[in-house]
C-alpha cells in the first residue's frame, strides 16, 4: 500500500466517522440491513467510559481540565483481517459496535462501495438536509436592526 493509498483511506475513514457519529444507532443499523457482512468478532466489547476535556482560556491560553464526557468505543475485525474502532459520545454502545463495523467494512475492497452508497450515502444526505432546515429555520426569524444617524446641521 503506497503513502497516497494510506492517505486515501484515512480520509475515507475520517469522513465516514464524521457521518456515522451523527445519526442514531438504528439509522445505521437500517441501512446496513441489505449489506452482507461478512463473519467478524469483537476485538472489545463495546463498553462506557469517560474522557476527559480539556479547555483553553482565550484558545490560546494554558490547558485546564474542564470536565468529564461519557463515551463509548468498541473494535471489530472482519475475518479477512480489517479492523474497525468506533467512537461515540453518551452510552450508545450499540452505536459504537456498529460504527467499528462499518469502520472495518469502508477498509475491504468488497464492502468499501456499498457501505458508501448504502449507508453513507443516504445518511449524510439527510444530515445536509436537516442542516438547510436549520439554517432556513433560523434565518426566519433574523432581525435586522437599523441605527439612524442624525445629522448636525
């Protein structure tokens, strides 16, 4: 595998995992349904912990420990060898189990196109779509507020 195939796959990765970590678990999961996945095991068992945040005063300043966030991580390995790690912030370990899956399976030369296309394809097309809801909802109700200048004359 050559550096521009390395880089090529990191940034399919990247990109799928921005899309996956925001959708619900049974999105996912609905669109996976006519996929055939193939054998796979747990390398860890999705589970909950917590991580923690770490701020900047002024985004600049020094590092301070704001606080704690839950999350959830689970590993997948496809029988072919690929491995799939999965993220996600709250308690959504199914979340998490099914986004290493799709991980492991965007890596596979057989699976790469039909998780892109079945999964997610439709997924971020819904994500654009409730952000243009958003933006037009928000846009709706902006007010413009005029400054009248007197002249001194």
């Amino acid at each position: 595998m050559t550096s521009a195939d390395t880089d090529d796959l990191t940034t399919r990765r990247q990109a799928a995992m921005a899309v996956l970590a925001h959708v619900a678990a049974d999105d996912i999961a609905g669109h996976l349904v006519g996929i055939a996945v193939p054998a796979h095991e747990n390398l860890r068992e999705p589970e909950n912990g917590l991580v923690m945040l770490r701020g900047r005063a002024g985004g600049d300043g020094a590092p301070f420990n704001l606080g704690e966030a839950t999350v959830s991580r689970a590993a997948v390995r496809l029988a072919s060898g690929e491995v799939g790690i999965g993220y996600t912030l709250g308690r959504d370990r199914d979340k998490a189990g099914l986004i290493a899956l799709c991980d492991a399976l965007i890596q596979t030369a057989d699976h790469a196109a039909a998780i892109e296309a079945q999964v997610l394809a439709p997924l971020r097309a819904r994500i654009d779509a409730e952000r243009r809801r958003k933006t037009a909802e928000t846009a709706a109700t902006r007010v413009d507020f005029y400054t009248l200048v007197r002249g001194e004359s």
